[in-house]
C-alpha cells in the first residue's frame, strides 16, 4: 500500500495546454490543481512518464504504448448535463493530455437527478464551470478547462477527439463534417429517459493497434512436416484463421525462426504451409502476433442514410432501426416546439409517431424501416423528458470507452451506430400506471427521474434500506447512482462497510477519493463524498468485514430491516457468502463484477431467480507440481515458483515459522526449530548476505546441476524420445556475478528480507554488499547419485512426501516498493527464467501475474454500474416476472454486449410444488405440526429449525417426538418469540 499520498502543487497556466490557449479569459476556468504527483509532472504529453502507481490497473488493460498515445490527445466534451459529466469523470480518469468542457446552459433542478458534481446552490450557474473544479480534482495529471463560447471551425481543431452531448442534430451534422474532413475523432452521445444512443466517426484512416486486449497467445509445436505445422495437442491453441503468428526456437526447419509474422489459413490443428523448407528435428514455440487493422468511417450526415448497428440485445434486433428513426424525430419536435415532449402526454407521442414516419419515408436503404413500431416511438416520447443516473452511466462508459479507443488504437471502436433500451423498468402494468400530472416537474432535484417513473417509485426509493459491500471501484459507482436517484433519501438508510484503506492505486478507478484521502478508510470517506451530492441520502459507513465473525453485527435484526443487498466484492468466497445470507433472509441481492473490459451483472431476487451460487465458474487451471519444480516453460511458471519461495522463506517472523504436521517425526521438528533459531540464525547484516548468496548459489547452479545429472540433455525415455522436447526445456545453470545487476538484485532483496525476519538492520548500500560477496568462498557442487527427482504429479502424489514445517499463508504486498517483496519475486522469477531459457518479465507484468491483481478500468465499471441500477428500479417497483430482469454481459473492447432472462428459481414437486425452500403458511393459527405435516402438503416433515434452535427432528428419542408434534406452530421458547417467516423446513 502507497503511504505517500500526492503532496506537490503546481498551477495549469493557459500555456501549459494548448486547449486552454484558445480560450478567453471570460469563458474559461484556470485551476490551481492540488496535490500534484510527486515527479512535478502537472500535465501527460509525450514526454511525460507514465505513473505506474495511479494507472497499474488500467494499464493492464491498455499497455504502456496505447497509454502513452493516450497522453497526446486533447478532448472537448460538449454539454454538462448528467451524460456529459459521466463522460468527462471517465475520460480524465483514463489520463488524457487535457479536457475541454463546453457548455453554454445554466444548471437547472432537472440537472441534479444525474449530475453529480452540481448542488442546489448552483442552480442559475453555467454547468461547465461549476463542474471543472470538482472534475480537476479526479486527477492532476489532466488538465482541465472550462470553455462556454460558440464551437466555431477554428475552436474545434485544436482537439484530437470532440465528444457532443444534448447537442441538437443540426450541431452535430455541422461539427461531423468538419471533423470527418480535418480528421478529428468524433462521438456523439445522447439519453432520453430510458433510451440511449451513441455515435461513433474516427475518420476514414482509424488504425486499431489491438482489436481485442487479449494476451497474445503461445503454444508449444509437436511436429512439423513438408505440408504443415501441428501443435502439442496439451490443450485448445486458441489460434483462428487470419491470425498471425511468429516462431522461435525451431529446430531443424530454421526458416521458420524470425521469419516476419505468418497468417494462419486453416483451423484446427494445421497452422501453415511448409512446403519447400527444411526438414525439421524438433522443438519450436509459435507467437501470436497482434497486427494493425485499418478501419474506415462514415461521416455522421452519411452514416445516418447509410446505418451501420451494434446491437446491445438480440432480442431486441428491430429495436436499432426503429430508434434510428425516432431519435430524429425527437430532434424534429425539438427544433419545432423548442421543447422535448411532455412526459407520458398522449398528444406529444402521436405527434412524435406522425414525425417518425415523415422521417421514415424519405429514407433509403438500410435506413428505411418496413414498419413502424408506434408503441416504441410513443414510449420514446412520454419518457424523452427525463435524465437518469442508471442510464447515463452505462451510455456514458460507453462513450467514454470510445474516446480512450480513440485516442489509443486499442480495441475495436463501436461500428458505428449503438442504440440501447430499458424499457423493462417501466411499470409492470404497463403505461396506465402512470400520468402526465404524476409525472409533471416539480422543482425537485428528482423531476428528471420523476419524468420517466412518477413520484410514486420516488416516495419507494426514499424509504429504502440498503446493504452495501464495499466501497471500492464498484461501490463507489454504485453510491454515486444511489444517491442520484434518492435512494434512502427519507426514512430508509444506506449503510456500506469496507473494512480496507484507501491506497494511491484506487485513484484511478475509485473516483470517490482523492490524493489526500490514502490512507483513510473507504467506507467513512466514500459516505462522506456522497453526503456532498446529495445531502438527503442517509448513508452509514462501517469497517467489518462481512463472515461468520461478523454475524453478531450483521444478525437476523439487521438483515430482516433490508430491502436488498448491493455487492461490490473482489472475491467469489465473499460472494458466496453474502448469497447463502440472501437466500436465506430472502432478500434481493444485486451482483456484478468487472475484468478489465468485461462485466457482468446478475440480479437475485427470491423465489424468482436462481442464486448467485446455484452456477459457478470452472476452476482456475492450475500448474502442475512437477512442472513448477524442475519442468518450467513459461513465465507464469517461474512467477509462481518465486512466489511460493517467497512465502516460504519469509512469510512470518523466524521464531514462529516451524509447526508440527500430521505424520511429522518429533525429531525432524526439532531439526527444523533448531536449523531455523540456530544454524540459520544470523548475527548480523554480513550473515544475511552471506545466507542470500549461498541460497542463490543453491537455486540457480547447484539444483540444475542434480537436475542434469539425473536427466542429462541427451536423455531419452522409455520409447527412444528425446526427455528435453516438447514442454520440458532443458536448463543450464548460472554463474554468479557482482556485476550482474539481477543477481545483485536478488542478494540485496533477499538479504534484507532475511534480517527482517530476524528484527536485524537492513541495507540498501549495493557497493558494500559486493565486497561482502566478493570475499565469500562459496564450496564447489558435487552433484550426488541416487537423488529421487520426480518427473510427474502422479510420481509425487505416490511417493511418501512427510513435510515437518508449514508456512501460514501471507499475502504478497504488491503495491509497496519499499518492502522488497516484489523486489525478491521478479528477481527470482528472471533467474530462474533464464535458467531455462525463457523470456523474463519486467516488473509491472510480474506484478500482474504473481500478484494476481485483476485489471481494471473505469469505464466498464461505470458501464456496469449502470446496469445494476437498472435493476434495482424494477426491485424497488416491485416486478414479479422473471422476464422482466435482465442479466448482463459485456465486452468493451469487441464490442460485444448480450443480456438474457434470469434462469428461474428451481422448482420440486412432492405432493406440492415449492421453491428451493418450503416454509410453513404465514397463517399464525395453533394447528399442531402433525395436522400441518399430514393435511396440508402430505409431505413427511424429518427436521423443523428456527434460526439455531431445533423445534423438530426425527432422530429425537420418541418421547419427545410425541410432545413436540403436539406443540402450535405458533411456539414460545425462552421467552422469546419466534415468528413464522423464520422458520425452516427439511423434508
């Protein structure tokens, strides 16, 4: 964890952007930017180093290169409303050079339903400004300005990529052919209540670096022939047609060995053509190799005769077309009565029908619908008035996506039309629910909200009590939204518990907190911001980990007094827990998740939707033993070895390293103790050094040493084959050297932690340790015979494997650069890489791999937010029909979306059908459970349970069977009562 929060200040002068240069001193903000990173970089460029320490995260998810692009462009963002604030929040996140914020509105009440860096006592002030300070702040690597003058030709070509929102469609034609001519990126970008669309135009020579943000892939090669290639046939290659591909390490048919990238022509196991080469002997590994893909765009005005969709649901196939048309005739009715329709008013829904049709008949092509759907324009219109948070999340991760594949190259950018829809939150009976007057602007910072669903779901959403878990990436997305839509606002209550600390990487994604708040507890500050955008919401934070530990806390009382639960965990056991509590209290749990650019939203409800544990994802794929041992081949391998000699080396404090295990001698225990707190004890600094070269002399030279004289490069096996082929790659030992930096590496990193085990001095003084090094005498090997060495899983499992010591699990602390942990892992990693000849890691991929940090970025977090909150409105209206919800999935980078119908809860029949779990009749009448057990299901009841307390078993002895049977439903046991609703029943 980073314990340097961001200290430095510097002021954003107009010359230090060249977005800021063009802006007059009446129409633009110059913010002081507090806290700026410590290397007194106040802006991103080209010449700018990356912060590996904010963006670790995100750049796992797009690599140094398409980061440092990213720092090259300038962006303006056009309209502040709810969707445009979700937009610029992103886009400053990801790291650009600058951003422009341009709006010439004045926040109004309507703003606040979704625009979260606006409050009440804005109201009557331009958006832009009032939102640049409080964007700033989000991070001081990007400048950011305000600018609330006209978007003139010369204005706009200052910037790489210009993003428009709540902009009228004669705006966006005009700003579209200008940017298609001068080669700037454009996104269009707009929401009308439950409605979203998105527009996409890169120019007619956009490269895409890397359609996908897949790792490239590898694999093993088992035979070459004059007519094809085959790989070991260990697992699925995963190649496809079209992909292309490098080799290495080929014997034999050297051709094949840094020939430029090959394009594979036929699925399955045959990769390419080899006709003509030479013959080959063996070994080989092929490459992936991600090659640019030339895309071209339409201009907006052609692309609006000529559409191209991406389809967000495919049940929903028609629906793009359809809102194509009514988008346009909402700017129809707009540029004609200067206002958009009323919400749920009749006469503006025909009249919109009647402008979608004129729209339709003058169209061509693809454009040109066969039929119009009026009850969709309709719908259109009644909620066309509203702004929501939910929705402007997901459209505004989206676009915001967009721009960052923009200004980078990397993934594939939306082709080129996105129209999205979630008309399921709408009443259940249909729009008779709702009225023009329930409806109807209020003066309330909901009106937006009110727009869409009526003040009734308001007056709902203001009694809720809610349980969050967590306060991280996702939490903080989804307090936001809470306090948006009111959620809590009146008598209910929001409570959220993260019992972790805010760290220097959680910047990037977890917007709620800033430079000055490492340190600090999530949930409290988190609680705390949200407080500042809506000061209605009542929000309770808390510090417990939530487990068994916890349940005196999070007990029947509290879970009984939920309306739901929010997760927004980091790990499936968690999950699962909170599952069992939900299922059990009966209470509805919204479930998401992201990686990287993928995520997925599941929604629970009781009785209805099967849990979140009744389907699990397979089990990770795990390296063997063996090959971790002594058959390593690739640098995951060698991560997790350096991983495991680290937990095993250092992990806890040396006197308490060593316990007793099941079939341990006594005496190999005391060995154990006694070479830990004697043998190896070290006195001072010199011993550490001593130790750390003497186990590196051990890992890297004299283990390989056995290794080859047990299985010697020339080894053959059983069936004549060579032993070293295939995934076993022949090692070779290392000499140690003081002018080698990476064995000086490992010596100091282990050294030092060596003396911390011990509570001995450390240093970092690498000339002194050479000296100590150099007047070692380490002794010479002599490899031994008869050493047992494994070759599979399957030897190891059988052979008689007595460990006498055993090292508590501690986690590596990735994040920390002052403690050598990382330090001692990828230095062990690369040696033992280069052991075996296998590319090494640096240390931020090291990072990612031996520290299993899951890749994230802000974006598909806001995206799926979005959607969770979709859904918790129709929790909150109360659907019942399990078409109704939806769960999600999405990919950013394809881009890839598919949503599907909950699978519904499983359902037995034994005389009566019932759910997952059958409880008795609420009905609290003193029939005794006999006539209950016998008359109303004729079923054999075998166990009746209130919370811990057994009422009925069959195993009882049978006198007290007899009086239990005789006993009400309805019991008093100690006093206490035990209502209905809590009771359990095994059949």
């Amino acid at each position: 964890m980073s314990s340097s929060p961001l200290s430095k200040k510097r002021r954003v002068s107009d010359s230090e952007t060249k977005t800021g240069s063009n802006c007059s001193s009446s129409n633009s903000l110059t913010t002081e930017l507090a806290h700026t990173p410590a290397n007194g970089m106040a802006k991103n460029g080209s010449d700018a180093e990356i912060d590996e320490g904010l963006y670790s995260r995100q750049l796992y998810v797009l690599g140094h290169e398409a980061m440092k692009r990213m720092q090259c462009s300038n962006v303006l963002i056009s309209g502040l409303r709810g969707l445009g604030v979700e937009i610029a929040k992103n886009v400053i996140l990801g790291g650009v050079k600058s951003v422009t914020l341009h709006d010439q509105g004045l926040a109004e009440w309507r703003d606040l339903s979704s625009q979260f860096y606006l409050r009440e006592e804005d109201l009557g002030k331009n958006r832009a400004e009032v939102s640049q300070t409080r964007l700033a702040e989000l991070n001081s690597y990007v400048p950011v300005v305000s600018y609330s003058g006209a978007l003139t030709d010369d204005y706009l070509t200052q910037f790489q990529v210009v993003v428009l929102t709540n902009s009228p469609l004669e705006e966006q034609q005009r700003v579209g052919e200008l940017c298609h001519s001068k080669g700037i990126k454009l996104v269009v970008a707009d929401t009308r209540g439950l409605f979203g669309q998105l527009f996409c135009d890169f120019g007619e020579d956009m490269v895409v670096f890397d359609t996908n943000g897949e790792q490239p892939l590898t694999a093993m090669i088992s035979m070459i022939t004059k007519v094809c290639l085959t790989l070991t046939p260990v697992a699925r290659h995963g190649f496809e047609s079209g992909d292309f591909v490098t080799f290495t390490e080929v014997q034999g048919m050297t051709e094949l060995n840094g020939c430029p990238p090959v394009e594979i022509k036929t699925l399955g196991e045959f990769i390419c053509d080899t006709t003509g080469f030479s013959d080959y002997i063996r070994g080989g590994i092929v490459s992936q190799v991600k090659m640019p893909k030339k895309i071209s765009f339409k201009s907006l005005t052609t692309s609006m005769a000529e559409p191209e969709f991406v389809l967000t649901d495919f049940a929903k196939f028609d629906r793009p077309g359809q809102l194509h048309l009514g988008f346009q005739a909402l700017h129809n009715f707009q540029t004609k009565h200067n206002r958009l329709p009323k919400p749920w008013c009749q006469v503006d829904g025909e009249e919109l029908v009647s402008l979608a049709k004129e729209v339709n008949s003058i169209q061509t092509g693809l454009a040109k619908v066969e039929e119009l759907d009026d009850e969709l324009i309709k719908k259109l219109a009644f909620v066309a008035a509203g702004d929501i948070a939910p929705l402007n999340a997901f459209i505004g991760g989206l676009a915001a996506q967009e721009v960052l594949k923009a200004c980078t190259g990397k993934f594939m950018p939306v082709m080129q039309w996105l129209y999205f829809d979630a008309l399921e939150c709408l009443p259940e009976d249909g729009a008779e629910a709702l009225s023009p007057e329930d409806c109807a602007p209020r003066n309330s910072r909901y009106d937006s909200q009110i727009a869409v669903f009526g003040s009734r779901l308001q007056e709902e959403l203001a009694k809720q009590r809610y349980f969050l878990v967590g306060a991280g990436a996702i939490g903080c997305e989804l307090l936001k939204n809470f306090a948006m839509m009111g959620l809590a606002s009146g008598e209910g209550e929001v409570i959220v518990t993260d019992m972790d600390t805010i760290e220097k990487s959680n910047l990037n994604r977890q917007f709620l907190f800033r430079p000055w708040d490492v340190t600090k507890m999530k949930s409290e500050t988190a609680a705390a911001a949200v407080k500042q955008m809506n000061p209605s919401v009542r929000i309770t934070g808390h510090q417990n980990r939530v487990g068994p530990d916890t349940e005196r806390v999070y007990d029947d009382d509290f879970f009984e007094s939920l309306h739901g639960v929010a997760n927004a965990l980091d790990n499936v056991d968690a999950r699962m827990y909170m599952d069992r509590r939900c299922v059990y209290y009966r209470k509805p749990l919204l479930e998401s998740g992201t990686l990287g650019t993928k995520g997925n939203v599941q929604v629970v409800i009781p009785f209805l939707t099967e849990s979140y544990s009744s389907s699990q994802d397979p089990p990770e794929k795990s390296i063997p033993i063996c090959t971790l041992k002594n058959f390593p081949n690739a640098i995951e391998h060698t991560l997790q070895w350096a991983r495991d000699e680290f937990e095993g080396l250092f992990k806890q404090p040396a006197e308490n390293r060593t316990l007793k295990l099941p079939g341990a001698q006594p005496l190999e225990v005391l060995e154990a103790v006694y070479k830990s707190l004697v043998t190896d004890c070290p006195n001072s600094w010199a011993d550490c050094v001593t130790w750390a070269r003497y186990h590196w002399q051990c890992q890297y030279s004299n283990n390989i040493r056995q290794l080859l004289h047990n299985f010697p490069p020339d080894q053959l096996t059983s069936s004549g084959a060579p032993f070293w082929s295939g995934p076993k790659r022949c090692p070779h030992p290392l000499e140690f050297s003081t002018s080698n930096d990476l064995h000086m590496d490992y010596v100091m990193a282990a050294a030092n932690l060596f003396a911390q085990s011990y509570g001995l001095p450390c240093s970092t003084d690498r000339v002194a340790v050479a000296k100590i090094l150099d007047s070692l005498s380490v002794p010479t090997f002599v490899p031994r015979s008869g050493v047992k060495i494994h070759v599979s899983d399957q030897e190891l499992q059988s052979a008689n494997a007595s460990v006498g010591t055993v090292w508590v699990y501690v986690p590596v602390k990735r994040d920390d650069d002052s403690n050598f942990h990382m330090d001692f892992i990828v230095a062990a990693s690369n040696l033992r890489a280069e052991n075996y000849d296998i590319p090494p890691a640096d240390r931020h991929k090291s990072k990612l791999i031996a520290g299993k940090i899951i890749p994230a970025i802000a974006t598909t977090t806001a995206a799926v937010v979005g959607l969770v909150c979709l859904e918790l409105i129709k929790i909150v209206q109360g659907h019942k029909k399990v078409e109704s919800f939806k769960n999600g999935f999405m990919n950013l980078a394809l881009p890839f979306f598919a949503f599907s119908e909950p699978i519904a809860a499983p359902s037995h029949k034994v005389g009566v059908q019932f759910s997952a779990v059958l409880r008795p009749p609420t009905d609290p009448s003193h029939q005794p459970l006999v006539l209950m057990r016998s008359n109303e299901h004729k079923l054999e009841i075998t166990m009746l349970s209130q919370g811990v307390s057994m009422l009925y078993s069959f195993f009882m002895p049978a006198a007290k069977l007899k009086e239990r049977l005789a006993l009400p439903r309805q019991l008093n046991i100690t006093h206490r009562n035990f209502p209905l609703e809590n009771w359990g029943v095994c059949l």
